[in-house]
C-alpha cells in the first residue's frame, strides 16, 4: 500500500534543545523518500522513527546553515556503509558548492557511487525526476544565505465515473484502453471519449519552505499545496528581529499558507527562546491568518497527507 506522509525529524532552529532536534524533514510518496535538510543528529531520529538509509532516494538542502546540513556527513556515510543499491539524488544551491564537498567527504569512509548532484541555481529550476511519478522544483527565497524552497507536484489524473462508462457500454478492458488511448468504441460502434466519462482529478502537492523572508517565491511554492511546511522560527513579539534575520513569525507562515489556498499547514524551526508553554501562542497567531488545519510540528510526528481535493464540479 503507498504512503504519503511526513515524518518530523527535528523542528528546531539554529539550536537543538533538549525536545526538539536540528531540523530533518522526511517526506515519503508512493515508495520514494525525501529527506529535506538534515541536521545535526538526523541519522539517530531515522532510527527513532523506525526508516533507514534505503528509505532515501532525495537529499535535499535548502540552504548551507548548519541547522539546515550538519547531518549530511551522516546521511551520506549510511548510504555507503548499507550499501544502499538505488540513486540517491542531492540537491543544494549551486553557491554553496565548496560547503557541499567539504560535508559530502567530511571524514575518511568508503564511499558510494549512488549519490547524483543537482546542485540548483538562478531563480528557480525544475529538477530531473527521472522517472518519479511527481515533479520537483526549486525557487529562490530571501534569506541572508542562499536559500531555495522546495515543491512537488503530482500530475493531475482523471476520476472515472462509473454511471457515465455504464450509459456508454464501456466495461471491463474497454475501460482501461479508454483510460490509455482516450477513446474507444463502445460495442454498439458509437465512440466514446475519455471526457465524456470521468472528471480531473487535481494531483496533490506540498512545498517545503525553510529560512526566508516574505518573498514572492515564498507565496508561489505555497500556492494551492495540499500541505505547507514553512518555518515560523518567532512570534509577533520578535516580529523586528525575525525581519533583521530574515525569517518568518507564524503569523506571517500562515498568511502565505491562506494567500496560497494552502490545505494543511504545518509550523516548524522554532527559535530555542520558546518553551512548550508557548506553542499555544503560535497556534493562535497563527490561526489568526489562517483558517485551515494546523500542525505545530514535533519531533518524530508523522503527518498524513491530506485526502485529495474534490474534483470539479
């Protein structure tokens, strides 16, 4: 059975404390895993959250800060050291190529020749998939290192309706050609479209979105995601120094998540200053923008994905 969910590695910020881990996001879709920016002590959460080295087929980095990447001397390590067989593609901005080499070969190890860079540059790219059954692609944020966040897409599909293949004589393999070749011709000789029997089916999304400022791309990753992963590192109160840094409070997280019609919002990369007690202030400022659900990360949570949207009327 495929899972779609995400696994909180660690949702702290520049400093762990002793609840929450540097950061570590673990996305997995139909059989594939994503690793976003794993921090420091990411290997060990892995085998807390019970997911190994083979369970990774993306490494993704959104921006060389240590919070964001001292765990890929690790990540990579296990890969070789499990003998992992499959790509591993790592992805991380083009800038920070030197910072990149200097993790990927941190100590002496046997390595593995599976790890395919991509590093990313520009505005924003779209990443090669092969044959993956969504799409990646990265845009530019506003931070004070070169930072890019993620999205991925599902292709729309179709919903057959099973009233209309009825009405029309399509059963049995007719309908599986139909779905491939988008016509067919029903057995009294009249031809039947793939329109005339199903509705669009909306491909799911999610977009992660780490370390930046208000910025455009920030609104265009997270529009129309059935799940938002953001940052909200402070509250209103430290709303100046989030600006200096360029972060996000919650209350601007979840104004992106409403401007983008986001369907799950999750908060993560909370500065070390807050205490458990203060998570109910996050919720609520950021309930304030935001009137969907809302998840104020954990470590070791495990998310579902949203049901899909409805079709179109």
């Amino acid at each position: 059975m495929s899972v779609r969910d995400l696994l909180v590695l660690g949702s702290a910020s520049a400093v762990p404390t002793k609840t929450r881990n540097h950061n570590g996001y673990l996305l997995r879709w139909d059989g594939h895993g994503l690793l976003f920016d794993p921090g420091e002590g990411t290997q060990r959460q892995m085998a807390f959250a019970g997911v190994t080295a083979s369970d990774l087929h993306w490494v993704c980095v959104t921006h060389l800060h240590g919070d964001h990447c001292l765990g890929v001397p690790g990540i990579v390590q296990r890969i070789a050291r499990d003998g992992v067989e499959h790509e591993v593609n790592a992805v991380y901005p083009a800038s920070g190529a030197e910072y990149w080499r200097r993790l990927r070969h941190a100590t002496a190890f046997r390595d593995t020749d599976v790890i395919r860079e991509q590093p990313v540059s520009g505005p924003g790219m779209r990443l090669d998939t092969g044959g993956a059954p969504f799409s990646l692609s990265a845009l530019r944020l506003d931070h004070t290192e070169e930072a890019y966040g993620y999205r991925l897409e599902e292709p729309d599909g179709v919903t057959m309706l099973p009233a209309e293949l009825a009405a029309s004589g399509v059963r049995g393999p007719l309908v599986r050609r139909l779905q491939e070749e988008g016509r067919v011709t029903a057995p009294d000789g009249r031809t039947v479209t793939l329109e005339e029997c199903s509705v669009q089916r909306p491909g799911q999304k999610v977009a992660l979105v780490m370390d930046t400022g208000v910025c455009d791309a920030a609104y265009e990753l997270a529009r129309d995601v059935d799940m938002l992963i953001i940052e909200s590192t402070y509250l209103d109160e430290e709303a100046d120094l989030a600006r200096e840094r360029k972060h996000l409070t919650a209350r601007e997280a979840a104004a992106i998540a409403a401007a983008g019609g986001a369907r799950l919002l999750v908060l993560t990369h909370f500065s070390e200053r807050y205490r458990a007690e203060d998570e109910p202030r996050f919720l609520r400022q950021a309930a304030a923008a935001f009137t969907g659900d809302i998840v104020v990360a954990h470590d070791l949570d495990r998310i579902a994905m949203p049901s899909r949207r409805r079709p179109p009327a």
